[in-house]
C-alpha cells in the first residue's frame, strides 16, 4: 500500500508530444522527479487526439522512456487533458445556518459545497474540476474556512471546469489500452500553474498562461485560489502554419526557422536581412526576409496574447493579477515573448519556473514540461490531502481536487 | 519630358503672394520645434503654438499662441493624459479653427507620447480641414525607453491623426538614436530628433512656399502623406562646388534616415524637391532625378519638383520623400486612376498624375464607389488544419494565418 504511493505519474498527451514524468513522495511528503520520458506526438491536433492508434503506438513510448529512466513500473497516472471543447464557470451555492446557536459545523460546509456543486452542465459535458473559491459568512468575504464561526447564511464560489465527455473518454481510453489506471484527470492549466505559480504569487494574484503545440491554456489566481480558467485551440502549431504559408515554404522548415530564429516582436532591427535556406545537401534554395518570418510570428502570438486579455478583461480580473503574468509551455522558448506579454497585457511578465520539487533538474528547467511536472504535484497534493482526509476525517481540503472520474 | 512645364511658366506662382501657409506647433515639443525654425525664412506669423501649459507658451516667438485651459488643469498643465487635452481642444474648437482660418495649408509639429500633442493635433487637424485648410501633420514617436505607455499612446494618437488629417509625416525618435553616436548626450539626442523634423517641415514649406519652375502641387503633397499606410521616410540633403549634383545624389542615397537608400527600393511614392539658385543646371536636376530613379523602381510614382532661392547661391538643396507601400493606399485614395498611369511604373509628369488624385481628394468621402470583390483564397492556409474542426472565435477563424485576416503586407 504504501509503496503504492510513493510512486507518482503524470502524461500530458500534448499536440507536439507526449510526455511522462514520474515523481517520488519522501517521507515528508516532499516530491522529487526521478524520470521523464517524452515522445514525438502525431496523433494530436489542437490537443485532441484524432488518431488513436499512433497517439497510443506514442504513449507507450514514452512511458517505457519514462519507466525505464526511473526503473519502476508505473501503475497509475494523473492524466492532462485540454482542447477547445473546455469550459469554465463559477457557480455560487448557498446554505441558510439552520442550528439554534448560528454555529457553523462540518456538515454546513459539506452542504454548501454540495448546493455549489449542483450545476445544471449541458447533457453531453461532464465535469472535470469543481474548485472551491472562497466562503461568503453573511456576505462578507475572506473566509477561508468557516467552521467554527457564527453565521447565517453561508456561501461559497466554486469554479467549474467541464468537457465534452466523449473527448474525454478518448484520452482516458487511450491511457486504459496502455494497461494503466487513470487516478483522475487533471485540466493541463491547471497543471501547469500548480507548477509555476508559488504561494506568493497565486496569494498576489496572477495570471498563468501556458502556450503550448496546440492549445493556450491561462489560469487566473486571484487571493490563492483559482479564480478563472480557459483555453484556445490556438498554439504554437498555428504559428509554423502561418510561417509555412506566408513564407512559401514546408512546415518542417518552418518549424525549424521559428526555433532557431524566432522573435516575438516586429521591427527587431534590420529590416532587410534575408536568411537563405539550404537543401539538404547543403545549396542554397530559397531566401525568407527576417522581417516577415517575425511579422508573421509576433502577430500570431499577439493575438493569442490579446485574446486572452479580452477574456480576463471580461471577467474584470485584470487588476487583481497583481504578480504579473507566468509563461511556460513550449512557445515560451521564443525570444522576445516577455517583452510581448508585457506590452499586451500591460504588467510584468516572467517565465515560470517550477518551484518547490526536487530532482531532475534538466527537466524541471523546460518551459514544456510545466505541466506534466504540475500532473505529478497535483497527484502529491491529491495523494496527501487523501491520505490525511482518511486520519481526521476531515474531506474539506479533498474538494479542492475532488476527484469526478471513472464514471465510464 | 519635363519642357512642357518648363515653358508655361505660371505667371501665378511668381507674381502671387505666397499660399498662405502656418505652422503650428503643438505641445512642448512641438512648440520647440517651431520656435527653432529660423527667422529670416519662417515670419512669426506664419507661426503658431498651442499648448496647455501657459509657461512653455511665454517663451515662443510664434505670433499666434493659444492656450488652451480650464478651471479643471488648474494651471498644470494635461498631466500627461491625452484625453483631458482633447476635451479641452474640443471645448475650444472654435478658437483653433478661427487660428487656422485663411490658410491653405496648415502644418501640425508635435511629438506623440505625451499629454498635450496626442490629445490636441487630431483635433487641431479637423480644425484646420473644417477651415478649409490642408492638414499635414509632422510627428514624433517616443524613444523605446519612454517606456511601453507612452509609445501605446502615440500609437492610439497617431491612428487618429491619420485619420483626420489629410497627410502625416511620422518620424519614430528611435531611429535617430540609433544613427548616434553611443555617448551622445542626451540632450543633444533630443536636439537632434527635433532637427530632423525641422528639416521636413522646411522642406515641405519651401516645396509649397517657394514655387519655382517644377512647382509641387499641395494636393499632390497631400496625396502622397496621406495614402500611405506605413509611416514616410524623408531626408533631407545638401551640397555646393563644382561636383554638387553628383555629392547631393550620392549623400541622399547614403542617407540614414532612408536607411541607405533602401526605403526608396520599397517605395511606392518618392517625392523630391530640389531647391537652388538661379544657377541651377537642367543636367544637375536630371543626374540627380536619374539617380533616385535608379534606386526606386518599384515607385509607381514619382513627382518632381524645383524651387529657386537667390539666397541659396552656389547651394543646392534635396528633400526627399518616400512612402512606403502606398500600393494598397493607392487603391483607397484613388479609385478612378486611369490604367495608362498604372502601366508605367515610373511617370515624371506631376500634372498629368494629379488629375486623378485631385478629384479623389474630393470625393474621398463618397462611400458608394465601387470596389472589385475578391474571392476568399485561403485553401492553402489552413493546411494543417484541414481535418481538424476550426476554431471559431467571434466569427473569425483563428486558424487562418493571422496576417492574413489582418491584411498585414509582407514585402
């Protein structure tokens, strides 16, 4: 049993590739990374698998990858999923304080978490995440946990992440072919901004923005709780297809002039400079002007960038993103991003590193496995909190990552 | 081919009082600008300033200042915040088009990026237009270490200036900076931006002030500013001695600000206007003409003209203007081009291209020209995203190159 538990994995099926982290919980509870195995994806557009057989030929590499460098079996793992069909909302529950002296007990909260999570989702979605806000005691906020206080009437926000659930079985599926259990899927926002986002800043208030192959996922923490999520089917694929387009050239080509020079901002000096393309025996093919390659670039990325303000400007969330915004994902890598990201969202922008695990340092310093590495701690929080909630009984802190799955 | 003009000599342009013409300087730099145009050739009441702030007024020599102000400034000034001084312009409208009233020609100097210019030129530019004036503005953008603020509100201020003044001229401040040196002061920095803006607005005034055999049209001036969707380059030269025409061509095509000549590769309108004494050779205006040719032949258009100046003896004098990609600006400005223009990549007679563009200038606010539908070419690119089901965002489809919804042009 316990051995059982000590071993924790996350795969991300992304849109470029798939990816395996396996992590350790010590004693302590802390959690160190001891393997990562990753694989070329082919099978995935837009960060829905759309075909099957080779998305599976691809996880199973790299779970052997990953098994082989940590030398342990995986059993179970913590599955990532996004795509355009994600939606979010937050839902309000209320619980009138029925006990003669207006004391809160446990089973007050139980019951307004439960009127929260009653929601009317669409016929064909499930639920992914109910992610619990903050209480309102009498309509005064900041209370984080109230039991034990005096009160009428209690309230709480959830936040609510939900999917078209036949995509969701696809992933799941996928994962059950390879002979593994899913524990629980995971939103890949989420993910990743459990990686990236410490304390201090989620308390702050802070915007993660994971830009990925073929998604954009951003989480918006707003006093330490997840206050909004949302996705766009729109990543760093799209911005090789545009270079492929209107630079004339093939996508593996493009794919490679946006790594190696790839810039987010236009007008970055000359103007004129031309790079030439060689074939592959080394002759000169083809001449692509620096300056469209990275017009091309900046306004793909913009616009990413910009859709995602709207949405927060809508929500009204922009001025509560005290700690700035929090890029990683794959797209991250380009240069001058931060300077973009500045400029669009109009605070400060940083790359976000992992923080607080311990291990393999060379993968916890890529952009692209934020949120795999999320995966493995969202499992270690799951796992603890679990492990905790069977001592005391108490299953208050297990809503925060309730667990909706296995319900196929 | 340029005989024909040589010949009728416009009995007008030499006896007639000048176009009337003012400057005005708006804003502190705007103002500084103005104030530095030197005397003998600029009289102060062609000049004048606006700004918000009462002491940046007292020190100018312009004969014409306007201070714009209200209860609500208490004296301060705009603070910086480009929307209280376009509400105070709006409030004074009436005293801004009645400053611009009997002019022709009407010259916006102000740097963007701050309070008073951003706010005030787009409301001064439809002063001057509702007075009957051509309104050219001449604007500076902020350096890039003023900070991302500044430059997004140059940037709003700048699209509204295009869209109510007939011509911009857009200088970006940081191009100066890097033709300096690396330990220029900062103020001589300054100083300099401020010169090179000078340097347009004289060029563009003696273009137009100072007719000479090859006058430059105004609307033609107009035309040119205006169509233009990316900003203009200009530069602005001079040489003297024997070999003068050949130094003036080669400073111009060596000239930083049109990036070594390579702005006249791209451009779609190149305007030169050369000004000299009455020595003035037809071989001189013919190298140095052939020349910037030469370099720009991708220009669909290009106007010529000549000023004399007794004063200028032994001189000679280039300003240069060149628009980039003014081929789809072309298509908005002038709707009734004849094709025989067209055909001709290079045409030399300012008269015969005018025509058209005069009337465009008319009948630019005449909606119900027609345009010729272009069918949605976009099989290519969503390419990768063929199979996928696309993502719809507000009725776009974010899997087509954004560039190309944008209509982003790629040179």
């Amino acid at each position: 049993m316990f051995e059982e538990n000590k071993i924790i994995a996350g795969i991300e099926i992304g849109t470029s590739k798939i990816c395996v982290v396996v992590g350790e919980l010590d004693h302590q509870g802390g959690l160190s990374i001891i393997g990562v195995g990753q694989a070329r994806s082919r099978g995935v557009r837009k960060g829905e698998i759309t075909n099957a057989q080779q998305a599976e030929e691809d996880v199973r590499n790299a779970l052997y990858e990953a098994e082989k460098m940590a030398d342990v079996e995986i059993r179970s793992v913590f599955l990532g999923v996004s795509g355009g069909h994600l939606r979010s909302f937050t839902n309000r529950g209320v619980h009138t304080v029925v006990s003669a002296d207006r004391e809160i007990t446990e089973d007050d909260v139980q019951d307004v978490i439960k009127n929260a999570k009653a929601i009317n989702l669409p016929a064909d979605h499930s639920l992914i995440h109910a992610i619990r806000q903050h209480f309102y005691l009498d309509g005064r906020t900041g209370v984080t946990n109230p039991v034990g206080m005096l009160g009428q009437r209690l309230e709480v926000e959830m936040h609510v992440v939900h999917g078209q659930s036949t995509r969701l079985q696809n992933a799941i599926r996928l994962v059950r072919e390879t002979q593994l259990d899913v524990e629980e899927i995971v939103f890949n926002g989420v993910a990743s901004s459990l990686a990236v986002l410490n304390h201090e800043q989620k308390e702050l208030g802070a915007l993660m923005v994971d830009v990925g192959g073929g998604t954009t996922e951003y989480v918006a923490y707003v006093d330490g709780a997840i206050r909004y999520t949302g996705v766009l089917a729109v990543g760093g694929d799209h911005v090789s297809n545009d270079l492929a387009y209107g630079l004339k050239i093939p996508l593996s080509r493009a794919e490679q002039l946006k790594k190696s020079h790839g810039f987010a901002l236009q007008n970055s000096g000359n103007n004129h400079e031309m790079i030439s393309l060689s074939s592959e025996f080394g002759l000169p093919t083809k001449q692509v002007s620096l300056h469209n390659l990275h017009s091309i670039m900046s306004m793909r990325l913009e616009e990413i960038f910009e859709l995602v303000m709207a949405d927060l400007e809508r929500q009204g969330l922009v001025r509560f993103l005290r700690a700035g915004v929090f890029l990683c994902g794959g797209t991250s890598r380009v240069e001058g991003i931060l300077a973009l990201a500045e400029n669009v969202f109009q605070m400060s922008a940083s790359k976000g590193e992992t923080t607080g695990i311990s291990g393999l340092t060379s993968a916890l310093e890529q952009p692209e496995f934020a949120t795999a590495i999320g995966l493995v701690k969202y499992g270690s929080l799951s796992k603890r909190t679990s492990k905790k909630s069977s001592k005391t009984g108490i299953t208050l802190v297990r809503e925060m990552f309730n667990k909706v799955l296995q319900r196929s | 081919m340029e005989t024909p003009h040589l010949l009728k000599m416009e009995p007008g342009n030499n006896g007639s009082p000048l176009p009337a013409i003012r400057i005005f300087g708006v804003g502190r730099a705007g103002g500084g600008i103005v104030n530095g145009l030197e005397s003998p050739e600029f009289d102060s009441s062609v000049l004048g300033v606006v700004d918000t702030d009462a002491s940046a007024l007292a020190g100018s020599r312009a004969s014409v200042k306007i201070h714009l102000e209200n209860k609500l400034l208490r004296g301060l000034g705009s603070g910086g915040d480009p929307e209280r001084s376009r509400v105070l312009a709006e409030e004074h409208f009436a005293t801004l088009k009645a400053a611009c009233a009997g002019a022709r020609v009407v010259l916006l100097v102000g740097g963007l990026g701050g309070g008073a210019a951003s706010g005030i030129l787009p409301v001064l530019a439809r002063a001057a237009k509702e007075s009957g004036a051509l309104a050219l503005a001449f604007v500076l953008l902020p350096f890039d270490c003023e900070g991302n603020q500044r430059a997004q509100l140059a940037l709003a201020a700048l699209k509204s200036i295009r869209e109510s003044a007939d011509g911009v001229v857009c200088l970006p401040s940081q191009k100066i900076f890097k033709l300096t040196d690396e330990n220029t002061p900062v103020l001589e920095i300054f100083e300099a931006t401020s010169r090179f803006l000078r340097e347009g607005v004289r060029g563009v005034w003696q273009m137009i002030a100072q007719p000479g055999v090859m006058p430059v049209r105004i609307e033609d001036l107009c035309a040119l500013l205006s169509c233009s969707h990316a900003e203009c380059a200009f530069a602005f030269a001079e040489a003297s001695g024997p070999a003068r025409s050949r130094d003036l061509a080669e400073k111009i095509l060596l000239h930083p600000m049109l990036e070594e000549g390579r702005a006249l590769d791209e451009a779609g309108w190149v305007l030169v206007s050369l000004k000299a004494g009455r020595d003035l050779t037809m071989a001189e205006v013919n190298r140095v003409v052939d020349e910037i040719k030469k370099r720009s032949k991708s220009a669909q258009k290009m106007i010529v003209g000549t000023a004399m100046d007794a004063a200028c003896k032994g001189q000679l004098c280039l300003t240069v203007i060149a628009s980039r990609d003014a081929r789809d600006g072309l298509r908005d400005a002038i709707p009734a081009i004849k094709v025989e223009n067209t055909q001709t990549p290079v045409t030399l007679e300012p008269r015969q291209a005018a025509e058209p563009i005069l009337t465009s200038l008319k009948s630019r606010g005449n909606k119900s020209r027609q345009v010729q539908g272009q069918l949605p070419l976009n099989i290519v690119a969503k390419s990768r995203f063929d199979k996928s089901e696309p993502t719809l965002y507000q009725g776009e489809d974010l899997d087509v190159p954004t560039y190309f919804r944008r209509g982003a042009p790629l040179n």
